[in-house]
C-alpha cells in the first residue's frame, strides 16, 4: 500500500497539530475533548477499537486514563502507525495499546470481538459511511457501543472547504448531514441513535486557539512554520471560526448501541 497520507500529514503539519492540541492529538480539543465523547460511559475493562487513530495519543489515554482493557488502532498511514507504536512503547503500553494498517472496511478484525468502536476526527475522511457502520456492526459484540465525534455538514458549505486549515491542502474530506448518518447508523443495526451538536463549543474552542497561535505558540508556530506558513494556518483557522459561527459545519458527539 502506498502511503499517501504521509504527504496529508507529513512531519510539519503533525507537529503544528500537536503544539495547538498535545503530544499525540491531531484532532480539534485534544485530550479535554477526549473526556468529553466519552463522558458517563464506563470503559473499564474493554476493548476497544479506533477507527482513524493517528499517532496514538487517543488510544494511550483510553487505557491510561480510563481503563480499557485494550486499544487496537486503525489507519491509513504506516508513518502515522510508527509514531503510534513508539509511543506505546515508551508509555509501557505495547502490550495493551496495538496498531495495525488497513485502508478501508472491511477491517481486518475478528467478528464480535470489540466491546467498543470509537473514533475522533476520522470519519470525514471514510466515504462510504453505511459500509463504515455495517463493518463496525460485525466488529462489536451485541450491545456494544459505538462513540465518535466528528464534523458534519452543516448549512450548506462543504467540509473541505471549512476544515482545509487542519492539515495538509492535500488532506480530503467527505461528511454528511447528521440526518443521513443517523439512518445509516440504524439501517445497520445500531439503536439508540445520540447526536450532540457540539457547535457552540468547537467555537470557543476554535476561537481560543486562534488567540493561542496569535499570542504564546506564535514564536514555536514560525520556528515550525516560517512567516508565510504561520500566517497561511492564521488564516485558515480565521476561517474555520467564521465558518463554525455560520454553522456551515456541525462538529457533532455521536453515540449508538448494537442491538
């Protein structure tokens, strides 16, 4: 398998990514909004799988912090996976923590093993959401719980075009309304169905972190960056914030049960 994703992410964009949100996050929150998808479940003993891990940093905390049992961790990237593993290594965790490359579902996992599918961030980048959930159906064992957030579409703008300032101008995104994703989680055998706009909060968030950029990551950001490249993200999170104001993008908590 080529490794494209490694001109999506290459090592600048990783590294930017983790000054804004922490070592080993390269979503929108980092570990805060962690705690936040999974508030009031149990993990305790689980396993779990994520769709979409990146350098690990999600699957260490679910062990770390919350106790699963274990974190088996999908993506795309071979350069991402590599990063991952070293970090469980050095956390003690390369036993518990595991990572493994596959492109697309289905994945290459046992039937009715996982007790929890989790994913953050990810989703936007996977096409065929209903093959995505009818995978994760066969993956779970009955009554287990899928919990994810991701970004949707909101008021008619395009993902891309909202989010094209998180990563490489090669990164590609595909969403959907929570409408569709809602029906295609039950068409495949989840119940339950929660979906939490969390629009509100990704823009104090957004704003919050364009003001960090502007005032103490901005010496580290031109270090990573140069001038033209810091100003380039400024603008671009600028852009994320109005977009978010104009709910043209809906970043949205999902949870759902198999039945």
């Amino acid at each position: 398998m080529n490794d494209t994703s490694a001109l999506q992410y290459p090592e600048a964009t990783v590294a930017r990514l983790e000054l804004l949100w922490g070592e080993g996050f390269l979503s929108v929150g980092g570990p805060a909004e962690v705690s936040a998808i999974c508030r009031g479940v149990d993990l305790h003993g689980l396993d779990i799988l994520d769709i979409g891990c990146g350098i690990g940093g999600v699957d260490i905390l679910l062990v770390k912090d919350f106790g699963a049992a274990s974190v088996l961790g999908l993506d795309v990237s071979e350069h991402l996976l590599d990063w991952g593993r070293a970090r469980a290594d050095r956390a003690g965790l390369s036993g518990r923590v595991t990572f493994r490359l596959c492109a697309a579902p289905p994945y290459p996992v046992p039937d009715r093993y996982f007790d929890v599918a989790f994913s953050k961030g990810a989703i936007l980048h996977i096409p065929d959401k209903p093959g995505l959930f009818r995978d994760l159906a066969r993956c779970l064992k009955p009554g287990g719980l899928f919990i994810a957030s991701d970004w949707l579409k909101g008021n008619g703008a395009t993902v891309a075009g909202s989010l094209n300032g998180f990563g490489a101008a090669e990164i590609t995104f595909e969403s959907a309304p929570a409408g569709e994703m809602a029906a295609a989680l039950h068409e495949a055998g989840f119940t339950s169905v929660e979906m939490r706009d969390r629009t509100e909060q990704y823009l104090k968030i957004a704003r919050q972190d364009l003001s960090r950029m502007k005032g103490r990551l901005r010496t580290k950001a031109i270090e990573l960056l140069g001038d033209e490249g810091f100003e380039s993200w400024i603008s671009a999170q600028a852009g994320t914030v109005a977009r978010l104001a104009e709910r043209q993008v809906q970043p949205t908590h999902i949870r759902a049960v198999l039945r």
